[in-house]
C-alpha cells in the first residue's frame, strides 16, 4: 500500500510540475571525466525564488565540488557501484569485478566486505552555500526494502558551516538469514576567523552495520529450477534456520551475522602566516589574505568493532567449514579496536596567490588498543566472555605532499607519501605521483603510479579472534605497484583507462578461514567508455563501459575477463522546458569465471578454483527516472532476465521471474525487484 501511495503521489506531483513553466533547477575509472563533481542547477533559480550557491570539498582536498543533478544513472543516489556484486540483497557484503588490492600502508583491521555501505571522514563533505539547504531521499523496493536518507547544510556565518547527513538502509532480502539494517551519521563543522589566518574543521562520522549471514543455500537439490521453491523465502539456506524469516527494516535483529561499527571523531585546525590585503568594492571591504607558511594540527579518534554472532548455530556447518566441532550454543566472535591519531603538519606556499600549489612535510603518532574477545559463556547476568585478551601498539610515521594546480587550470600534479618510521607497522610506505593535463576540447590526460608496502591485515594475525589456524602462519609484508592512465576526449564522448598492477606476496584466503600468500603476478586491466549519441537535439543515448581484464602469471585471482555496462535510453524533457526524463534499459553482462566464494564468519571473499560462477543471461533492468526543478524520481523494474516458465511435476506450466544468476557459489541474485525513489532538494 505504501508503494502505491507513493507512486499516486509522484503521477500528480508530475502532472502540476510538468504544466508549470518556471524555468528547470537543475572512481577510478571514472577519473577524471567529471572532476569537480557535477553541476550545481541549484544556482539558477526564478525570480520569484531564492538564489543559492552550493559548493563543497573534502578534508584533504583544496578543490571545490559541485552537487550532481543527473539522472542517467542509478547508482549516483544508490549505494552499490555498478562494477560490484553483493550477495543478494541490498546491504549485504559487496565485492568489486575488478581487481583492486589494498593500497593502503599501516594498520589494517582486515574487514572489507561492507565497506561500500559506510560513511568516512575521507568523504565527509564541508560545504559552503549562500541559503540553508536540505536534501529528502526515500526509496523503496520489493519486499519493505528502504533507504532514508535526510542532508541539511547552512551556514551559520558566512564563514562558518555546519552540516548533518543520516542514511538508514533496510532490507529483509528474498532469501532467508539475509537482512541487513544499516545505519549511518555524519556530522561536519567547519570554521574561519575574519583575518582568515585560523581554520578550524571538525567532523563527527559513525556506522552502525548489520548484516545477516545465511552461509549461501543448501546445495543437496537443485532449488532454483524446482517450481515447489519458486517463492524464494522457502528455499534452506545453510546458517540460520528459520530464524532468518524476518520482514520490516523497524525489526533490526539479526540472530546470525556480522555486527560492524566504527566512531570516527577528528577535529583538524590551522593557522596561516603570510601577507594580510583588502579588496574595495564600493563601500564595502573585502578582507584578503595570502598565505606563506601553515601549522595544522589533526587530532583523531576512532573506535572500532567487528562481531560475528550465531544465536542458534548449525554445529555441522561450523565443523564442517571451520574445522570447529564444539559449537553448540551462542557463538561470538569479536575484534575491538580504538585509535588514537595526533599529526603535526607544516606547508609552504611558493606562489602566494595560488593555495592550491604547496609543500607539506609532517609527523604523526598513532596509539592502537585491540581487545579481542572469544570463548563465551551465557549466564543469567549476560554474557562472558572467558577469554579477552588486550593489545597495545603504537606508530611513529613521517609523511609528505606535493601539490600543484596551476592557475590556468591546465596541469594538476601531486606527490606524496607515507612512511612508517618504528612502531607495530615499522617499514611499511606508500608512494604516489600523478600528473593531469587538460587541454580543452582536446581533452585530458592522466598518469599516475603508486607502490606501497604494508603489513598484512591483523585478522590474519594469530591474536585476532577471527583467526582459525591450527598453526601459525609467517607472513611477509605485502607490495602493490600500480601503473594507470586515463585519456578523455570530450568531443567523442570517449574515456580510455588503463591499469596494470605488479604484486609480491599477495596475502588471500584459500578457503573459509586458511591464509595463504602468493608469489609476484601481473594483472593488466583497460576500460573503455563510450556515448553515443542520436537524434536531433542528441536525445537518444547509447551509454557503453567495457572492462577487460587479464591476470599474467600464477596469480590467485580470478576475475571476469569482460564486464560490459550498456545503458539504452531516451534523454530529453518531451516537450516540457521545466522537465527532464531518462527512461530506457541498464544492461550488466560479464564473462563465466571461477568467481570468489565467501566465508561469513570471517567476512571475506576467498578464492576458489573449482566452481564456475555462471550468468544465464545479462541483468536487465528498465527505468524511468525524472527531474523537475529539484525534485527527482526514479522507478526501476530490475532483474527482467529472471522471466521463465518452469513444468511442474504434475504437468501444469509455471510463470515467475525465477531464472537467476549467481553472485558467488550458492548466493543466487533475486528475481523481479520494483525500486521507487524520490529525492528532493530545497532551499529553506
């Protein structure tokens, strides 16, 4: 009934709107196509409206961004990557098609299969606008899927911000033992004196992550192709019983499954010498200053958790994929982590005119506390557990940083790097450099290279509780060099990306909880993007990504070959000055492979020779989706492909969306799913 609510309100809402003639509102791969984010249509208003500038940037970038207003693509609001595939639900835990090692020097907890639902303080957005301005997200989808998401930024001086972001994602999933209930917040601050020497940001961001964990369906029988099991829920699945048959995102239990939370506070403040000046203008003066030389300081706490729980374990399951023989009752698992970060850095401005070109040297502490905890025992008073043990750790680290975007916005370099001096993590680095040239309608051209050098993840150390090894494993540091360049000509709608990776002693499981590490490999992967555009005013698309892929060697990792995005649509307003729609078809298809498989104890994909992880036919989806001044809808009919008949046992013919592919080895994808969302932006 909501549904349907929803989509009568949105048919009349388009009919006013539609009638109304007040004017329009309007990765790595990705690269550099899109640099400075989207377009800002929220600038340009009616004369009846308020006008509003709304601008952005990241803690650790000098670079302006804009708000993105397009329709074309669905995974702009929605938070899985087209290049990713997740184990049948929304929520669930995610893993790109292409390959990408950790690039990341220092302490590593080692949990990454929920990362793409998380908020970070990398991401967390410090705005600027001249009016107080909120975003409103709802979308819905089959079986009580939802996402809420509320966004509400002024600026309480003109240079003072604050900002407040919450996302929640529900979803029962079709399977059994797969919900998943997500909650995240950020909170941002930032703040100038009127001299503009002092600046003060501050940023509050926190994920609460909820995942069930179903183990993939039993395998004993073929139960997608049998008509008795055509309605999904009654389909086994190897953890969690019928416990896992659950329904509403307000129902946030998840009696078997994985418990992520983080709390990331960092509070970041500098002070600028250098020369003061004014601008007149009129009556009014206009306060200007040039800085030379910078001192920040970055203070930053963090506290991790990672829980695995099973209310009612399977004691075979565990012993026969953990070697674990003894589960009988509740069974937990925990890693906790807190981190204390304090850096000192200082920056010099050779061209005081241009903030955007400096050198920056500086020292960082890092404090680490891990408590790992496993061993439980159930009382009347809660739970216990028998073995808790604690670490401490610490990291004395030097880093370095580069920049240099020139004035005329045609060259943009950057140098930087990180370098563990002593310490738990002592003798890891990474090093990065890249060079952009933009050169108009000629387009733009990117190189870049990086090489690190890290510990192995602590999950694979034998103090963590995730780790179930009989023996202990020596591991060597991993290193990851990776080569890549982007070319993109705007007048052919034409990206060109190229990577090429070299690793040594590549860190990976082989199985639900065995490490291994690999010997030196190669993997080369080339993209290609491509618009086609036709009709009169351009109006009909043709929206081509081509990935290819090729490991060179005895590598462990096996990826699709080619992975190919196809987007067919019709992109105009019809008619309508103060309307535009895109409505078409998203096609997915990637080549046959011996896909990862996935341990959910440990909440990692793992590699697997021996099973090929088969796509029956290409996902299609097909959509409308719409804007009206900054109102945007989209309604999408997804996993078409699943349309079959199946013979009954008794002769009749059965007609349902059941003929799935597969995510990973026993984790088929749902069939038909209807998402309907809004999202609506405002000047208050």
């Amino acid at each position: 009934m909501r549904g349907i609510f929803l989509l009568v309100f949105v048919v009349v809402g388009f009919s006013i709107y539609a009638q109304n003639p007040v004017r329009s509102v309007g990765d790595r791969f990705r690269g550099i196509a899109n640099a400075g984010g989207g377009s800002d249509t929220l600038g340009r208003r009616n004369k009846f409206e308020d006008s509003i500038t709304i601008t952005y940037r990241y803690l650790d970038t000098a670079r302006a961004y804009r708000l993105d207003s397009s329709i074309n693509d669905f995974t702009v609001k929605y938070p899985i990557p087209a290049d990713y595939y997740h184990l049948a639900n929304t929520g669930a835990a995610a893993q790109s098609f292409l390959f990408s090692p950790v690039m990341k020097s220092g302490w590593d907890a080692g949990f990454h299969a929920y990362d793409i639902y998380k908020f970070t303080v990398d991401k967390a957005r410090f705005f600027t606008v001249t009016r107080p301005y909120s975003e409103i997200s709802y979308m819905l989808g089959t079986r009580s899927e939802q996402m809420i998401e509320l966004m509400h930024t002024q600026n309480i001086k003109p240079q003072w911000n604050a900002s407040v972001h919450y996302r929640m994602i529900g979803a029962p999933g079709i399977y059994r033992n797969q919900k998943t209930s997500h909650n995240n917040y950020a909170l941002t601050n930032w703040f100038q004196t009127q001299d503009r020497r002092y600046t003060n940001y501050v940023a509050i961001v926190a994920n609460k992550l909820k995942g069930g964990e179903s183990g993939g369906i039993l395998n004993d029988i073929n139960y997608i192709d049998n008509p008795n099991y055509a309605e999904r829920i009654r389909v086994p699945t190897k953890l969690g019983g019928d416990a896992g048959v659950g329904s509403g995102i307000f129902n946030t239990d998840v009696p078997t499954g994985n418990n992520y939370e983080d709390f990331n506070a960092i509070m970041r403040h500098q002070y600028d010498l250098g020369r003061k000046d004014s601008l007149v203008n009129d009556s009014t003066v206009i306060p200007l200053f040039f800085p030379r030389v910078r001192l920040e300081h970055t203070i930053r706490y963090t506290a991790y958790k990672y829980l695995f729980s099973d209310e009612s374990p399977q004691q075979q399951y565990y012993n026969t994929y953990y070697n674990l023989p003894s589960v009988t009752s509740l069974f937990r698992r925990e890693d906790y982590w807190k981190e204390l970060m304090n850096d000192f850095s200082i920056y010099t401005f050779p061209d005081e005119k241009n903030t955007q070109q400096f050198l920056k040297v500086g020292i960082a502490l890092q404090n680490l506390t891990g408590i790992f905890r496993d061993g439980i025992t159930e009382t009347t008073d809660g739970i216990n557990y028998a073995d808790d043990r604690t670490n401490k750790a610490y990291n004395l680290m030097g880093h370095g940083e580069y920049r240099n975007r020139t004035k005329n916005q045609r060259w943009d370099l950057l140098a930087r790097g990180n370098l563990y001096f002593v310490g738990l993590n002592a003798g890891d680095y990474d090093a990065a450099a890249s060079i952009l040239g933009s050169f108009g309608k000629i387009g733009s051209l990117k190189l870049g290279f990086e090489n690190v050098n890290r510990s192995p993840s602590y999950i694979t150390n034998p103090n963590s509780s995730f780790y179930f090894m009989k023996d202990t494993v020596s591991l060597k540091k991993e290193n990851s060099t990776h080569l890549y360049a982007t070319l993109y000509q705007p007048l052919l709608k034409l990206r060109l990306s190229g990577h090429y990776y070299l690793v040594n002693n590549y860190i990976y499981y082989t199985d639900f909880y065995t490490i291994n590490q690999a010997s030196l490999f190669n993997l080369l992967q080339i993209s290609a993007h491509k618009t086609f555009a036709f009709g009169k005013k351009d109006q009909f698309k043709w929206i081509s990504d081509n990935y290819f892929q090729q490991v060179i060697g005895n590598g462990p990792v096996n990826v699709p070959s080619w992975l190919t995005r196809n987007r067919i649509m019709y992109e105009g307003n019809l008619g309508f000055n103060n309307l535009k729609i895109a409505m078409g078809f998203d096609t997915r298809y990637r080549t046959n492979y011996k896909g990862n498989n996935y341990s959910p104890l440990l909440g990692q994909f793992f590699y697997q020779d021996s099973t090929t992880v088969k796509y029956k036919l290409p996902d299609i989806a097909a959509f409308v989706h719409f804007r009206i001044n900054s109102f945007r809808a989209f309604l999408r009919a997804e996993n078409l492909n699943t349309f079959r008949s199946l013979a009954a046992p008794d002769g009749s013919t059965s007609y349902g969306f059941t003929n799935s592919n597969f995510a990973a080895p026993d984790y088929p994808y749902a069939g038909l799913i209807i998402r309907f969302g809004i999202f609506w932006g405002f000047v208050n």
